[in-house]
C-alpha cells in the first residue's frame, strides 16, 4: 500500500462521514487527519466563501486511486480536493 495525503474543501454544513465512507469502499485508511474550520477562501468558490480544510493522510493500494478520484470528482459537494502520493516515513 502506497501514502497518499488528501485535502478536501467542504461546505462548513457538509458532513465528512461520506468522504471517509469513499476511502474506506476503496480499500483506503486513514492514519491521520488534520481539520481546519471555517477558513476563508481566497477567492469564491461555487459561490462559498469560507470552507472546512480536511487533511487526510491515507494508505491505499496504488490500483485503487482512480476509482477513489472517481468518486471525489461526481461530488457536487466538494469544493476542491488535491490527492498527492507522499513518502512513506
């Protein structure tokens, strides 16, 4: 299994369990999350503007991903999300 770190973008009314609900339907885990509430965007976003930053750091098969980032981008309510392979340490 391959380290990736996730951040996504969420509405602040948003509910996170279905994010970890697509993770976890991949074969995916999460060892560690970082939450940043009600930040201010720099510019709107689907007319938002303020978010909740989560930071994930996820351990998931290599084949797997695509379908994960298939599941992310038909999310009308995900403001932005950025999916990034990382070193294991």
């Amino acid at each position: 299994m391959d380290v990736y770190e996730l951040t996504l973008l969420l509405n602040i009314d948003n509910d996170v369990k279905a994010y970890k609900e697509h993770v976890a339907s991949v074969g995916g885990t999460i060892t560690e999350e970082i939450v940043w509430k009600n930040k201010p965007l720099a510019y709107p976003i689907k007319k938002q503007t303020n978010a909740t930053y989560y930071i994930w750091k996820l351990e998931i098969a290599k084949d797997r991903v695509n379908e994960l980032k298939k599941k992310l981008n038909f999310d009308e309510q995900l403001l932005r999300y950025l999916l990034l392979k990382v070193d294991a340490k």
